[in-house]
C-alpha cells in the first residue's frame, strides 16, 4: 500500500506543477501580446522622432565630431527565472566579445538573475534588479542618469536578446551614439513644416538626448518581448513534459493497483478453496 500512496502523491504533485506551468505559460503570452501592442506605437514614433532629429542636424553647419573617450556596457537579462537559455545567452555573448574588444570600464547590468551570473567574473558600475513591463520607464531613466553624471561618454554598447520570431530569439548587440543620429535621406522642403523656437543647437541637442533615451527605452521593450516569448516556450515544454510524466505515472499507478487488487483476489480464492 505504501508503493501505492507514493505514486499518489507524485501523481498529485505533477498535476500541480502542470497547473502552475500552465498558468505561467498563459501570463507570459498576455505579456508578450502586451508589449507587442506597445512597441508598434513606439516603433512609429521614433521613425518620426528619427526624421526630425536628422532635418535639425542637417541644418547646423560645421558639426563637431568628438572622439570616443568612455563607453558604458548595458547587459539586459530578466528579473526572473524560468526563460531557458535567456540570460545564459548574454554570458556567453559577453565572453565572446571579450575576446574580439575590450571591456568598457562601466558595466551596467540589468536583472536580477543575470547580475547573479556577471558578478562571478566581472565588477558591476550599476546593478539594476527591478526589470519588468511596469518599471521600463524608470530603467531606461537610470540609465539616462548615469550618461548625465558622465558627460565624456559617447557610446553606450547594449547586449540583450531580441525575438528573431516567436520561437527563437539571438543575440544583438547595439551601439548607441551619444553625439550625432543616423543621417536619413530627406527631402530639405520638410523644414518648412516645422517652426523653432529654440536655437537650432540647443534644439539638436535635446532631441539627440530624446533619441538616445528612446532607442534605449526600444532595447529593452525589445529584451522583455523576447523575455516573454522564451518563457512562454520554457512553460510550454514543461507544461508538456509533465503530461507526458502525468500518463506515465497514472499508467504505473494502474498496473501497480490491479497488481494490488489481483493479488487480494488470488488469496481469497485461496482461502475459500482451502475450506
């Protein structure tokens, strides 16, 4: 009986991992459906925020170019656990970029999980522990912050996974310029469509400043997306794991019972003959 009663509580226990499995899987879609809204409005306004950086700048003469002096690394994993190879991924990137470049001096890392891995090998600037969907404005200010108190910055280098599709994620690594944006190819009869109040200069450097902050905002909008579908796929596999281990035991359970019950049998038969 005691055979029996072990099987019913591992069968018990795997029912309640499914559940919960189950639940998480559900979560981190809404999640993902979440964000995904989110990041098509941000994605059309940086385009326009993009183009009108470019039409300010190409207006100022003579733009100085300053030279790299600092580099700050930004490592984006997750507060949480439960996404697979998510935040093994950026050890590894980071291991393999290691080889090729040198190490910015100022590492930020994001994610409670992944600061647990970076600080075995590599001093921390500035951990950032709480990361999700509701602190992502407050983390992308920290980071702006931290380029305020160091003016000699000039790139910021982020790591972190990026959806490839649904299914699959990869690693990107993109390098942030604190002084100048992209050049896009505009027509010059657009600046008739806007009037400054500002100095032309004052005015590039405050949207170079709302464009870094953006395409910082968009990386991790990005990194939560991915989060979310790596975790919906880690779920997903556990969810089906645990009922694949679900029919094995309530198949044992069966056979172990009938065994039970046959036996039982076979010794009143017994019994009765022997009377």
């Amino acid at each position: 009986m005691s055979q029996l009663a072990k099987l019913r509580q591992r069968i018990n226990t795997i029912q309640t991992i499914q559940k919960i499995a189950q639940a998480m899987r559900l979560v981190s879609m809404s999640v993902h459906s979440q964000l995904n809204n989110q990041l098509g409005y941000l994605n059309a306004y940086q385009t326009k925020l993009d183009q009108l950086t470019s039409l300010v700048q190409a207006t100022i003469p003579g733009q100085i170019v300053i030279p790299k002096q600092q580099r700050i690394m930004v490592l984006i994993g997750s507060q949480k656990g439960l996404c697979g190879s998510f935040n093994s991924d950026i050890i590894k990137a980071l291991d393999q970029y290691q080889k090729t470049h040198p190490l910015p001096s100022e590492i930020v890392v994001i994610g409670k999980k992944l600061i647990d891995l970076v600080q075995r090998k590599h001093e921390i600037k500035l951990k950032i522990t709480k990361f999700n969907h509701a602190a992502l404005n407050e983390t992308a200010q920290i980071i702006m912050n931290l380029v305020k108190q160091q003016p000699d910055t000039t790139e910021i280098i982020c790591l972190s996974n990026q959806n490839r599709t649904f299914f699959t994620h990869t690693i990107q690594i993109t390098t942030l310029n604190n002084q100048s944006c992209s050049q896009l190819n505009l027509n010059s009869d657009l600046l008739n469509e806007y009037t400054w109040i500002q100095s032309q200069a004052d005015l590039a450097k405050l949207l170079l400043h709302k464009q870094l902050s953006l395409n910082l905002h968009s990386i991790l909008l990005n990194s939560l997306i991915a989060e979310a579908s790596s975790r919906f796929r880690s779920m997903d596999s556990a969810t089906r794991n645990a009922e694949t281990l679900l029919e094995t035991s309530n198949r044992q359970y069966s056979k172990l019972r009938q065994a039970k019950i046959t036996g039982e049998l076979v010794e009143l038969s017994a019994i009765f003959q022997i009377k």
